[in-house]
C-alpha cells in the first residue's frame, strides 16, 4: 500500500489546512498530565492516536511489531534503530488502522475513547532521547550573505564551502521541545575592538530557521555511511530553531567556532515528520559546482519542498507579524549528503542523533533565515508592526517557526516550533 495516496481518507475528521492528514502520521511523545508516563503517538488532524494504549489492544501485533514494546518506552530511539522495514510496516498499520473504510479502531468506541485525545488535552515531550548533535551551515544563500557582511562581498564564501559540508557540534543537553521559554544568555562580548572585552547579557539575540533529522540505525566506530544508503540511516525530520547570541559568537569563534553563542537553547518542534510522509515533495535541490568529490557525489532529488516561515511577537503587539518565508528546497547541501559526510571519518552515528541544517535563507531579502540577515546586521532595521522594528530580539519577544509541504488537496506539515525570550539572569 502506499501511505501518502493522496485519496486516502481518515474516520477522524481533518482540515484540509491541517498540517496532521492521515498522509502524515508524525510521531511524538506526550504526557496526559504531569504525573502520568510519557506516551507515544501519531498527530491525526487535532487528535492524537495514542500508541502506547493501542499497542494493548493487539492491533500493532504485526511480524515485525509484535513482542517488542516500540511504543512503550516514552522515546523514539528503539523505534529509530529498527531499521526501515519496521518503519514501513508500523506505518502502514497505523494508516491502516486509521482508514475510513476500515472499521476495527473506527468502530470500537472503548477503544476509541482510550486511544484518542485531543492534542490541546497533552503536553508535549521530547521525542527522542538525543545523544549528539551537529549543526550544518548548508543554505549558500546564507553563508554569502554572511561572509558579505563580514568579509569580502566579492569573495563570500570561503575556499571550502563549496567542497564540504560545514558544521559545528552542538550541545545536545540544551536542546529542548518547543514552547519552552529561552533565557538571554550571558557572556563575553566586545563591542569596542579598541577596549577589552565585557561581560554581561547578550544585545543581539538572533534566531536561525532551521531543520533537522533524527537518524535511524546507527553505526560502528571506524564505519562510515555511503551516500546511496544515507537515507535508510535517516528516520524523520523536524523544525529547528538555533538560537544564536551574535555578539558572543563574534568574539568567540575565531579560532574554533561557536562555543556559547550557541550552546544555551536549541528548540526543536514535537511531531518527527518521518522521511515517508515527505517523498512525494523529493525534488532536485540546487546545481553544484564545482561537482563534489566522488564520495558526496550521486542522487541529486534529495532537496525537499518544505515551505517554512517565521513570525514574530512582541509583549505589546495584537497578532505576531510573519517575518520570513523561506524553503527546504534552497539548501546547498542535502540531508544525504551532510549524514554521509559526518560519518565519512569514521564517526559512530547512533539513533536519535540530530543533524541540523543550518540557517535556510532564500535568494530574496524577505526569505532569509534570520534577523542578521532580514535586518542586515542591524544596519536595516525590520518593521514588523506599526511602532515596532527589530533588529535583534527583545525579552518578551515569542518566536516561531512553521513548515509543510503543499499536496493535492492535502497537507503533510512539522507544526510549530516556538519560544519566548526571557531576561538574563545575572
């Protein structure tokens, strides 16, 4: 069967604006409330499946499901490291079960009411247990921009960039689900190169429009992960926000890169959009030239079209303004090949890894990825209410970030992933 038929419907009602269509199907993990165990399930429209308290039921007790408790353990690594063909087979079961046609879940209203919830009834939780994760700087638009402002507007891009995919690795403690409030961080900056340094809260609080994936099977050290297997080892995908302090990072990262400016939050939204739901919106991505060296060289259609935006909310503002609409499809580098150039060293891979994509900025002022960029440096301030302009980010100020693909007659889409900037605390 295929999952993404576009004229597959669900018993369950759902918008047609909804980003959670039964084309979908995104896992995550939830509490009902604060003192009950973290669950497992998928989004269908407003509602979630729980598949923790289906798995009782005896409905997922499929060949490769049956006995082994993926729905049970309140992450999604065990299920990451099963391997494609469980992937397939828990997904076509679940959209099985959640067919308009198919009565074994549509009519067993005990069932039914133990196993759905409305996802406003929930909270959120982190889905996966997340032991490393890297952070690409991929988006061509992005990095010229940057190395426009900071360097040689005629020379962007360093000699490398075209060669590799760049990345740094981040801190995977720091990462947290979205809704979760963000502290201005503190540290050293130098706003005078005539003076020392000083310490204190950051002034120029950015946010980066991201996306990331989880990968899937992992590896042995000294094993690497060739290109034309790469998306096997990749189980989904999320919205990523790297919050990025842009006067610490200035000071900093010469010689070795960002350290603090990026260490204190990384939000990443709670539905993992699994690789499935997205192949129908594979599409090229961008031409590369110089070609890449034979190892990051083969499958070209692995750019994805994930239309993305952000909108910005201050204390005193009605509505939040959208500030930027942006897509996967612009980045450089694709998702194969930042997994198969991680691991080329030898690096071991384990499931629930994040890799983030870096900053996804368009060829148009109003599709770049961050306030770096949309207000250039500072030198541009954006309006983006009657009264307010930013430059950076302000306390009070709630960020967010969305994305979906656009189907026939269907979308298949990430949510959100949001937070609230908060005062430093000195």
């Amino acid at each position: 069967m295929t999952t993404v038929d576009p004229t597959l419907k669900s018993f369950i009602e759902v918008h047609p604006d909804s980003h959670f269509p039964i084309q979908n199907l995104p896992y995550g993990a939830f509490r009902r409330n604060p003192d009950s165990a973290t669950h497992i399930g998928v989004a269908i429209g407003d509602q979630i499946l729980d598949l923790t308290a289906l798995s009782q039921s005896g409905l997922l007790d499929t060949p490769l499901l049956a006995g082994r408790n993926y729905f049970g353990r309140g992450t999604l690594n065990f299920l990451m490291a099963a391997g494609k063909a469980v992937w397939t087979e828990a997904r076509e079961t679940i959209s099985t079960l959640l067919q308009a046609d198919n009565p074994l879940l549509r009519d067993d209203e005990t069932l039914r009411r133990a196993a759905f919830l409305h996802q406003d009834a929930v909270a959120m939780q982190m889905p996966v247990d997340i032991g490393d994760y890297s952070d690409f700087y991929s988006s061509r638009e992005h990095a010229t921009n940057v190395g426009s402002m900071f360097r040689d507007p005629q020379n962007a891009l360093l000699p490398n960039w075209t060669w590799i995919p760049i990345a740094y690795h981040g801190r995977a403690s720091s990462v947290v689900i979205s809704g979760t409030d963000i502290r201005r961080p503190v540290g050293q900056t130098r706003p005078d190169p005539e003076k020392p340094p000083v310490f204190g809260p950051c002034r120029l609080l950015d946010f980066e429009l991201e996306m990331g994936f989880f990968v899937g099977p992992g590896t042995e050290m000294g094993q690497s992960i060739p290109l034309e297997q790469a998306i096997d080892h990749i189980f989904g995908m999320v919205l990523v926000n790297d919050w990025s302090a842009r006067d610490i990072q200035r000071w900093e990262y010469q010689p070795l890169g960002p350290f603090l400016s990026k260490n204190f939050a990384t939000s990443i939204s709670p539905w993992v959009v699994p690789m499935a739901a997205l192949e129908p919106f594979r599409m090229a991505g961008p031409t590369q030239n110089p070609e890449p060296l034979p190892y990051l060289r083969g499958e070209t259609r692995r750019a994805y079209d994930i239309r993305l935006s952000v909108t910005l909310r201050g204390e005193g503002m009605a509505a939040p303004a959208t500030i930027s609409n942006s897509n996967l499809r612009h980045m450089y580098w694709n998702i194969c090949q930042q997994l198969t150039h991680h691991s080329i060293s030898g690096c071991n891979m384990n499931p629930g890894d994040l890799l983030a994509s870096g900053t996804i900025s368009g060829p148009t002022p109003d599709s770049y990825g961050s306030l770096l960029e949309l207000a250039w440096r500072g030198t541009k301030p954006l309006e983006i209410a009657p009264g307010e302009t930013r430059s950076f980010l302000q306390d009070g100020d709630t960020l967010a970030l969305s994305g979906y693909c656009q189907g026939d007659g269907f979308r298949v889409g990430f949510g959100e992933v949001s937070g609230r900037i908060l005062p430093a605390v000195q």
